[in-house]
C-alpha cells in the first residue's frame, strides 16, 4: 500500500494543488506506518481547503479512508464537493451564512 501511495504522491507533485494532496496523503501514511508499526494512534485526520483538490482525488481518498476505517474531518464548500462523494458523506454539521457555529447576538 505504500508504493501506491508513493505513485499518487509523484504523480501529483507537479500539479497545482500538490501541496493540499500532499497534506492529506502525509496524514494517511502516518496512520498505515503507525498500524503497521503496532502504534497506538486515532484513526482520524482534519484538514481544511480541499475545495483546491480536483473531484477525482477527493473521491479517491473519500474511498480510501471508508476502506481503511478512518475518519476524516473535511471542511469544505458544499457545492466544492463531487456528488459521488456527497452521496456516501456522513455529514455531522452543515454550517451557512444563516447557520454558524457560533453566534454573538447583540442585546
């Protein structure tokens, strides 16, 4: 598995959007090596600005992840999100310009 991941890195090192991939790609394999290497560790990654990434690299790792049991955190702009991946997400909160997280009311 991690030849695979090296191939996906070097592929996608000359695009644009490599440093975002590259992010998440870092927290994946630290998660293979750390089971790998019987580490305890959260089986969990956050990230942010994947709105960058092309539709078929948030695919890919969104069926990674599901395949290996790890949780991914992913904030990003809902229409930014391929309907593939939309269609399997388990979204915990959904945030608008009605709806934030956090709210300062005046009075």
């Amino acid at each position: 598995m991690n030849a695979v991941m090296e191939r996906i890195k070097q592929k996608d090192r000359k695009h644009p959007t490599a440093e975002k991939v590259e992010a998440i790609k870092d927290d994946l394999a630290y998660l293979l090596f750390a089971d790998e290497e019987q580490l305890s560790c959260l089986h969990f990654g956050l990230n942010d600005k994947k709105e960058l990434m092309h539709d078929n690299q948030l695919i890919k790792v969104a069926e990674f992840v599901q395949n290996k049991n790890i949780q991914l955190v992913i904030s990003i702009l809902k229409d930014k999100l391929p309907v593939d991946v939309l269609d399997k997400a388990h979204i915990a909160v959904e945030l608008s310009q009605q709806e934030k997280l956090i709210r300062i009311e005046n009075g």
